[in-house]
C-alpha cells in the first residue's frame, strides 16, 4: 500500500478520499470540506500495488476485477472525476512511470498502431460486433456512437445527435437545389445514421462502408426499411479497397482507428477518390497538445489498434497527399456530456447488461465511459472537425453558408424522444 499512498498523499489536494485497504487499515487523503468524502475500499491485497504501478491500466483493471469497490452514495464515475479533476487528466501521475516503462508502453502503442486490412477488420469486430441490444441499451434512437453536438447542455442525446448530423451535414456544402444524384462515400458508416440523413435532406448516392459485419447488416436493414437500399448502399468493405469517383467523401469517428503508420496512404487513397470540386469531412477525437500514445487498458479492452491524433498529425499527413485544409474546429467539453449520458443510460440497463454478458463486462464499460469522459472533461481531449479540399474554390469565400445550412437542416427535423426512457416505458404500459 505504501506506493499507492505515496501517489494519493501528492495527488489529492481538495476534497476528500478514504481508502480502506484489504487488512481493514484506513487512509484519508485530502482536506476535506468539499462534500461527502469518497470512500473505496480495496477488496484484494493486490489492488493497491496494481493500481500504483500503472493507475490508467491497474485502476481499470481493478475495478473490473471487484478488488475496488466505490461505496455508496458514490459510484466509479464519482471517483474517477474527483480524482482526475485534482491531478487533470493528463498529470503524469497516470502514466507509466521510469524510463523502461515509459519506452515499453510507447514502443507497445506504435506498434498496436500498425493496422494492414486483416487486423483492421480484427478490431473494428472487437469494437463494433457486440450485440446491437447493447447499443440499443445506451446510444441515441439514432445509435451515433460518436459525440454528440450539445448546442444547449440541457438538451436531451437525441436532440444533440440529430444537430451533431445537421453540423457536419453543413460543412459538406451541398446545395440541395443542386445536391441529387450527386455521390457521397461515408467512410465508417457506423450504423447508417448519417448516410441516410445526407440521403433524406439532399437526395445523394451514399455509399457506406465499415469493417464490423453486424453494423452493415444492421445498415442495409435501416436502408431496405426506409425503401432507399438503391440509393443508400452499404458495403462490408475496408476503405482502401473503395474504386470510383465520389463528390463528397465524409468519415466520422474512423480516424481514430486508422492509425498513424496509415495516415499516408488514408489521404493518399481518398485523394484520389474525390471529385476534383468535391469536398471531404473528417470528424475524430483529437488531442490538443503534441502526438502521444493511447493507454493500455484502451488498446486490451476497448479500441485495440485505436490511436488519437494530434491536429499536427492529421495537417502534416494530409498536406503531403495534396489536401488543401479549409476548416478546422475544435469542439471541446461535447464529447464529455455525450459520455457523460452514455454512462447514465448504461447504469440505468446494469441488469439487462449483466444477463447480457456479466458483471465483469458492465464494470469494464462503466470504467470505459467515465475514463473517456474525464479526458474530455479534465484532459486534454477535444474532437477534430476537418474540412479538405482539392480545389480552394470548391467552397464559398465565409462560412456563413456552414451556420446558415445548419440552421436550416436543424428547423427541417423534430428530434424523436428515446424509446427506453421511464417516461416513455410508463406511457407504453
């Protein structure tokens, strides 16, 4: 225990934490007076070195294994923000300490990093393939698993999603007077959201692509559903194997995946897939500061081969390949009260998780959602929207057309209440 309490007593400098150890001995860390104290105990006499070699893995670890246990009236993610919100979630406290370490994790994250297409498919299976009654249990009616655009913090996911798809929508700089017939690719298509939405509002070709076999099932159903599957096609497909001509290229949440030892030829390839006055948007988590590594735990049990650039990285790349950036921004804090809803709507279906998978599978994505959310609420994560051009007048001069658009795109549609809230649960009994 003395590595881990060494690393709380610098640690935590507001507020409270009270740590019993597995031999019953009690620590109190901080000064308290900013609430009830957060109170864990340590149910393993392994947890507390587990933890203090490597908190990012051995916190996560612990959690799931049951050797830490958050009492009551708090929970994990109550922990996990307090802590973070006195060391930020960059401190180094979390990362990998000593020279040897430092290296064996950097060396371990490049070269997860490397995705040729077999393994790319391997991991968009790991991330993608669960069952779609666990997407159903906590995303939006949309199922948009990536952030979602809060233009008011009060508003409800569906709403924040539906105007996260009229953002991005606007950046494209369709013109739907001029817009049908035209062709979009949607690199990523996740689970069909946003190629449908392009689909009903400016009448385009889109095909959509992905590597998890479910989400393009899923898709052609929603497609086939809505009568457009002729106009609105989805290929269990990687992107380097795309052929043809495409107007508007968009990927939403898939950059993460790529990895950088892909970046050249990702720009290289689409490059050559667009239009010559076509545009492209990207949208992916980003990291404000310099290139770094994605965590252990993330890369075992999450996003395996997943990476989150740096702005830098994503310029730099593009620029090579003969991208022209026309529009960059930075969406900070979003990501956070998406996953911050995400978290609530899990905890809400723990019993239907649980029978789903187990006990051990719910704390995981618990601690998934509430590490995720403290890196957009206390580190240095934000999200990347990007908009690429071959030709710089492929675009208008200003941006008022992207805030004109999206206003419009926003009073066009009426967001759908979540058919698994209570409210709407009670209505229907």
């Amino acid at each position: 225990m003395w590595l881990l309490d060494k690393m709380l007593s610098r640690l935590i400098r507001k507020g409270q934490l009270i740590v019993t150890d597995h031999d019953g001995k009690v620590y109190t860390y901080g000064p308290g007076g900013d609430g009830e104290p957060i109170r864990i105990a340590l149910t393993d006499k392994r947890a507390a070195n587990h933890i203090a070699r490597y908190p990012q893995v051995g916190a996560g670890e612990a959690y799931m294994n049951g050797w830490l246990v958050i009492e009551p009236p708090h929970d994990i993610r109550d922990m996990v923000l307090f802590v973070t919100s006195n060391g930020r979630g960059d401190d180094p406290t979390f990362k990998p300490q000593g020279a040897l370490r430092k290296a064996a994790a950097y060396l371990a994250a490049r070269a997860d990093s490397f995705n040729p297409k077999g393994k790319a498919r391997r991991n968009a299976e790991h991330t993608y393939n669960l069952t779609r009654r666990l997407y159903e249990l906590f995303l939006d009616e949309d199922r948009q698993y990536t952030m979602a655009y809060y233009r008011d913090p009060a508003v409800s996911l569906e709403q924040a999603q539906l105007d996260k798809k009229a953002h991005i929508a606007a950046k494209l700089a369709l013109d739907p007077a001029t817009s049908s017939g035209k062709r979009v690719l949607d690199i990523g298509c996740g689970w069909g959201g946003l190629a449908l939405y392009l689909h009903k509002h400016y009448d385009v070709d889109v095909l959509g692509v992905a590597l998890a076999p479910d989400q393009i099932e899923f898709c052609r159903e929603r497609a086939a559903e809505l009568g457009v599957s002729n106009r609105v096609k989805f290929e269990l497909m990687d992107y380097r194997d795309v052929t043809g001509t495409f107007d508007r290229i968009t990927s939403v949440g898939l950059l993460e995946h790529v990895g950088t030892p892909q970046y050249p030829g990702f720009f290289e390839h689409t490059h050559r897939l667009l239009a010559n006055d076509g545009v492209m948007f990207s949208h992916c988590c980003g990291r404000t500061g310099p290139p770094g590594t994605t965590d252990a735990w993330t890369r075992k049990y999450i996003f395996p081969g997943g990476y989150i650039p740096a702005l830098s990285e994503l310029v730099t790349e593009s620029e090579k390949a003969g991208w022209q950036v026309m529009d960059v921004e930075a969406m900070r804090f979003h990501y956070s009260h998406t996953l911050e809803e995400w978290y609530r709507r899990t905890v809400q279906h723990k019993d239907e998780i649980v029978s789903l998978y187990d006990e051990k599978f719910f704390r995981m994505w618990e601690f998934y959602l509430v590490g995720a959310e403290q890196s957009f609420r206390h580190g240095n994560m934000v999200n990347w929207q990007i908009q690429y051009v071959k030709q710089r007048d492929a675009i208008p001069m200003t941006r008022d057309y992207m805030v004109e658009e999206s206003a419009r795109l926003r009073a066009s549609d009426v967001a759908p209440a979540w058919h698994l809230a209570a409210e709407m649960r009670d209505a229907a009994e």
